[in-house]
C-alpha cells in the first residue's frame, strides 16, 4: 500500500467514525490507488461499489481536508462520479 492510499484511508476512518452506513463508495485517486469506504469503515481496496469518484490527489486532499467543496469539485470536472449520485452526496455531507 502506498502511503498516500495509507493516509488517505486513515483520513478516512477519522472522518467517517463507525463507517459509512448509506452503502459503499470507493474513491480512485488517480496515479496513486483507491479506496472503498463503507459501513466496516475505510480500506484499501478496488472491489466494485454503489458510487465511485475519482479525482487527483491534490483535489482529493483538498476534499478531505475540508478546503474543497465536493459539489464544487465536480462541477468545476475535478471530481468524477460514476453510480449513485445520491449516495455521493451523502458521503460528501459526511464528510464535512
């Protein structure tokens, strides 16, 4: 595992405490790996999930950190959602 998918999921699970229970997102970071996040909490993985958004690293960062608005991100073509648009906004609340 790299370490930016390390501190990503990490990151993840200090956000998300108790896991996402809306269902299962993964987040792709482009050139680095990806992440599922579901009701078990953040993981490295590439398994299929209800929602995947994909971004940069810096922009997922960004998302993470709170300085990047998710709706924002993909709006603005940063941010990438394919699968359920509801359950990406769900996680998108959660994690702010």
């Amino acid at each position: 595992m790299s370490d930016i998918v390390s501190e990503a999921v990490k990151a993840l699970n200090e956000k998300i405490e108790g896991g996402f229970a809306a269902g299962s997102a993964k987040f792709v970071i482009t050139d680095q790996g990806s992440v599922i996040v579901d009701a078990d909490g953040a993981r490295e993985s590439d398994d299929d999930a209800d929602v995947t958004l994909t971004a940069d690293l810096e922009t997922f960062q960004g998302m993470i950190e709170g300085d990047v608005n998710p709706t924002a991100a993909f709006m603005q073509g940063k941010l990438t959602v394919d699968g359920d648009m509801g359950m990406a906004m769900q996680l998108g609340a959660a994690l702010a």
